[in-house]
C-alpha cells in the first residue's frame, strides 16, 4: 500500500466516522445504554497510550476512533528527533450485556512519523498496523465509569499480542 494510498484511507474513514458521530439518525435507540464513551487506553491499539471516543450507532455496535502523540530525540544521536501521531479506527460490539459486556473489536491504526535530523534532512514515513480486540467491559450505570481490559493482536511487520486497558466515562 502506497503512502498517498495509505493518507487517502485514513482522510475516508476520519471523515465517515465523524459523519456518524454527527448524524442524528441512530441518536435515540430508546434504549438506558449510555452513547458515548470517552477514555484513556493505557498500551492497547496504539502501543503505549491513546485518548479515545467511541460512539455507540446501534447497540451493540460502535465506532471509536483515537489519538496519541510521542515525540523522541535518540538518546545516542542528539541531533535527531522523531515525532509520531497515532490514531486509532476501530469498529466495535459489546456483547452480552449492559454492565458486565464482553468487548470485540477489529480496526486499523495509521501513524505518521516526521523524523528530523541535522545529517539527514526531515523525512516523513506513514505506517498502518491493523488491530483485533477481545476484553472485558464493566459499565457502572450509576457514576458511568467504564473499565475495559484487553488483548489485543497487533498486526505490523509480524503479529503480537499486547495487553491494554481502557479507563473512562460513557453518557
């Protein structure tokens, strides 16, 4: 997959995700289940930590999306400096309950990396790693909290299984 490729199918699915968080269509299910959900993913789909917002259309399925910044100057090489933005798109269901949930999810999280250096210039590089997840969800019905512990396969070079954790609030 080319890199214009690649930007093209991030810019598709940012923009229809944000269409269906907008739409009005699937905004009332007539059900008590809480929407939205804002949290932190500590290791999980962006390998060390993201911010994320997932949009409940229709119980049980969902859409989140994320972001997550890390910059780094080589310890060994001060004179470079490498920043990454990670963003997260998943598609997702919870099944078997409001409370207590089993969570599975599958998506792709792009990330963009500039690297600067005094010898080499700036060079920009645009990856994908592609995601499956399997956790657990706890739902508080009454404060909102939501805990959601996760496996997750992280798809890159070669696969890996990675834990994660979500902490955060639904409305």
């Amino acid at each position: 997959m080319t890199c214009l490729t690649l930007v093209r199918f991030s810019m598709v699915c940012v923009v229809a995700f944000m269409f269906v968080v907008v739409s009005q269509a699937h905004a009332q299910t007539g059900s008590a289940s809480p929407s939205n959900l804002v949290g932190v993913e500590l290791l999980g789909r962006a390998a060390l930590y993201s911010i994320n917002y997932e949009r409940s259309i229709a119980r049980p399925f969902g859409l989140g999306i994320g972001l997550a910044t890390l910059s780094v100057r080589d310890w060994w090489i001060s004179s470079t400096k490498t920043t990454t933005i990670v963003l997260p798109m998943y598609a997702s269901l919870n099944l078997l309950g409001d409370t207590h949930s089993l969570y599975v999810a599958a998506g792709t999280t792009p990330m963009f990396r500039r690297k600067t250096s005094t010898y080499e210039g700036t060079r920009f590089v645009v990856e994908a790693m592609h995601t499956t997840t399997l956790g657990y969800q706890f739902r508080s019905s009454d404060s909102g909290l939501l805990i959601r512990p996760t496996i997750n396969y992280i798809s890159f070079e070669r696969g890996v299984l990675w834990p994660g954790v979500t902490i955060g609030r639904t409305w």
